[in-house]
C-alpha cells in the first residue's frame, strides 16, 4: 500500500543561556524554579532580549550539515504562537519563520529549519509548573512526506541523529531531548498527525499502530479524516487528542518586542568554513579514501570520536587493517563494556602502537584483542601490556624446537597422523602451544608441524 510519512522534529540546543534571557540552560541539574526570571516567566512588562546567537549560529550549522540553503539577507521574523497551557505563562511560544530551506539527508527532503523555545515542564497530576526549561532553544526542522514506510521513518531518524549528534550542537540524547511529530497518509485517506514521540523506537511503532488502524478502517469501507493522536508510550498506541488541544488556531503574529533576524552571507561562510563534516558524507569519503567497504565505513563513522580515531590511525598503520580492528574487535569490546567511542581512555598513539605490533606481526591478532581488550579497560604502554599478559611471539628458533620437543613425546599421535588421522595434529599442535605458554601463533605451528611431519613420512 502507497504511503506518505513526514516528520516535525523538535530538539534541544546545546547553549549555555536560554533563548531570550540571560538564565542557564541546565534545568534538569538545579531545583525547580531556579533557572528562572522575568523573561522566561512571561512575567508583565518584562522585555526579551535578542534572540542568542549561539543558537542562532548552532541551527544554521544544522541546517547547513542538511544541505539547506540558508535564508540570507532578508528579515526572518520571531513570531508569536498563541496557545493556553499552564507551561507556557505568556500565553505564546516564540518561533521563528523558517532560517533555511530545501535541504536532503537519505532522500529525503528538508522542508525547513526554525528556531523555537521550550515551555515549562507542566505536571497535570499535582498541578505544579517547573519554569527552569522555559525558554531553552530549541531546532524544527520538518521534513516533505518522503518516507514510504515505517522502516524507511525509522533509517531517516536514524541518520538525522548522527548528523545531530556529530555537530555537537544539541543536547544528548539522555535527557530525551528529540521531540518529533509524524505525519502519515494512506492512498485514499487523509492525512493523519501523531505528536508526542519521543525516540526512533517510538516513531516506529505509533507507525506501525496507525498503519494497522488506517487500514482497518479503509478496510470497513470507514474514511480515514484528518486528525491529530497522540502517541502513548506505554500502551504503543496512538489516541484522539482532546478537541481542545486540537483547536490550533495559533493566531501568528511577528513579535514587537524582537527585531528580524537577518543573516548575513559572511556569517554563513564563517559557520561552513568551521563545521565538522557531515556524517553521511564522511562515510562516502572513508569508501573512497582508504577503498574500505560502505558497511565498514557505516559502523566507523556511528560515532564522531570513534571516525576521528580512526583517521588519526590511518596515519600510523594500513588503513584496511585499522578499519577491520574498527569494525569487528574494538567495536565488539566497546558494545560490551557498554562505552561510546567518547568514553575510550586510551591515547591514539596507544592504540597505533598495538595496531602497529599487530601489522608487523610480533604477536597475533588473538593476543592483539587480548591486549585491546586491557587497553580498554586500563590503558598502557602496548609493550607493556604485552610483557604484562605474558604474550609476544615466540622466537622462530624456539618454536621450532618446542616443535620437535611435541614430536619427539607424541609419538603415537605422530603415528595416528601419518596414517591419515588429521585431528591428531591438532593434538600435537596442542602440545607445541603448551609448550610456548600459549605465544605461538596457532597458523604458524600447523605449518611448522606439517613440514617436521613430512620429514617423517
Ligand atoms: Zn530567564
């Protein structure tokens, strides 16, 4: 069945100061109404102050990481949105007209980015409001209904994320910080909104709720009107909002108290010169660059501080060889420590110098993970972790006598083998490693051990 999916995503700027006042932006640190003055209580009289250019500057460089073209040279209004809400005292959320335009992640398009503000956090259980998160700025940015499915929404949000995340630009996600509102039509009906999403994993779902309910519907020969649900998160399911909240008649009007924004090209040019690369394009450079495959480059490139070391390798040893230690061993221990690619203690020069030892074979790449696995844990010397965990390759000259010892005290296994019994190298092998406290590379003794044998036979 043909489908339209769009999004509204709303997320918080990484500022220090909220958007048209003075006060911190750290509201979930501090007690209730702390972070607060007459601004950001909508308090009678009080007067905005210019809207903060560090958000200013933080959206255009989301925008830009979009590939929007960024609206230039011409005033672009705060508005006045009307509602009535308990968290909201003045009775209007400040937003934005749209700060850029037409921009593309994954196909789809980028309709347009804003800027707005966070209300208060209302809690309708006891009635009380909490005003330190009144004001905190926040990016909009919607996009076309280029989605088709609900998988298709979920890869989006997915990259739209890393991209989010790689600026630096917005608040973690741990705080629950990304706020989206769906929207999803189904051939023959109308268009339906779902707000109160709040993760990639919640997006899916309402999605696959709505799609089931929608066709249920066209199914009965019932029309699909247009509406506004809400998602409920505990119950993965969406229901009619109150008429109420429906009633969306913002009454929009350019806010007196602020001047335009105009956003000059020399500020534009100075945010693109600085910003980090986007992700997705990162990705296609690291194909291109180190001839890496797209899905080793994609688990790469997940984490900005996890790409950053790996090109800081790329430096010290093959880049093929660091992009399989990426992606399987070190990715591997990672996930298991349950640690990002921010948490890793370890220098790179500490890691180049295990990387380096891998490539010129002093020890094996069973005793490399070994030792990455330490220098995780409590980065070192690699040298020394080595000595420490009692690795490092045997000598070629001691191998082979470790080799003719295993021989010599196996005879019936020698015997077994010579007359077509395979596994009972395997034992011998077994032998040689005992003999080499394990140090030996288990390749290197099948080879040594087949040539001593072919002696024999
Ligand atoms: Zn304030």
């Amino acid at each position: 069945m043909n489908m339209l999916i769009g999004f509204e995503i709303h997320q918080q700027l990484a500022t220090e100061r909220k958007m048209y006042c003075d006060c911190p932006t750290n509201y979930q640190d501090v007690p209730p109404n702390t972070n607060v003055c007459p601004i950001c209580t909508g308090m009678p009289g009080s007067k905005p102050l210019s809207p903060n250019e560090k958000a200013v500057n933080a959206a255009i460089e989301l925008a830009l990481m979009l590939s929007c073209k960024v609206v230039i040279g011409k005033p672009t209004y705060i508005q006045r949105k009307h509602y009535d809400y308990p968290d909201l005292p003045s009775g209007y959320q400040r937003t934005s007209l749209p700060i850029a335009v037409e921009g593309e992640l994954h196909g789809v398009r980028i309709r347009e980015v804003h800027l707005e503000e966070d209300p208060g956090q209302y809690d309708p259980t006891v009635g009380t409001v909490d005003f330190n998160r009144s004001g905190v700025p926040l990016v909009e940015i919607v996009t076309e209904p280029d989605m088709h499915s609900p998988e298709d929404a979920r890869r989006f949000l997915r990259q739209l994320i890393r991209v989010l995340e790689f600026t630096g630009k917005v608040r973690p996600e741990a705080g629950g910080a990304m706020r989206a509102d769906v929207n999803i039509s189904l051939e023959g009906g109308a268009r339906v909104e779902v707000k109160n999403i709040n993760s990639v994993k919640g997006a899916y779902k309402a999605l696959k709720f709505e799609i089931t309910r929608q066709k249920a519907k066209l199914g009965r020969g019932e029309a699909v009107t247009r509406e506004t649900r809400a998602y409920l998160e505990s119950q993965m399911i969406t229901v009619p909002m109150r008429l109420k909240e429906l009633e969306e008649d913002y009454r929009y009007i350019p806010d007196p108290d602020i001047f335009p924004l105009v956003i000059g090209e020399a500020k534009v040019q100075k945010i693109r010169e600085h910003m980090v690369e986007p992700p997705h394009l990162r990705e296609q450079r690291l194909v291109e660059q180190y001839g890496i495959q797209q899905a080793v480059a994609n688990v790469i490139v997940s984490e900005k501080a996890f790409a950053d070391l790996f090109e800081e390798m790329t430096k010290e040893v093959n880049p093929k060889l660091a992009a399989t230690w990426f992606r399987t061993r070190l990715k591997k221990i990672l996930n298991y420590m349950k640690l990002s690619a921010a948490d890793i203690k370890f220098t790179p020069k500490q890691l180049a110098g295990l990387l380096q030892m891998i490539e010129h074979h002093k020890i094996t790449p069973e005793q490399g993970e070994l030792v990455l696995r330490e220098l995780v844990r409590k980065p070192g010397n690699p040298e020394e972790l080595v000595q420490r965990l009692g690795l490092g390759r045997v000598e070629k000259k001691e191998l082979q006598l470790a080799v003719k010892e295993a021989v010599r005290k196996n005879q019936k296994a020698v015997k077994d083998y010579l007359a077509g019994r395979e596994e009972a190298l395997n034992f011998i092998a077994g032998k040689v490693m005992e003999l080499t406290k394990g140090k030996a590379d288990p390749r290197e003794v099948l080879k040594l051990l087949r040539a001593e044998l072919s002696k024999n036979s």
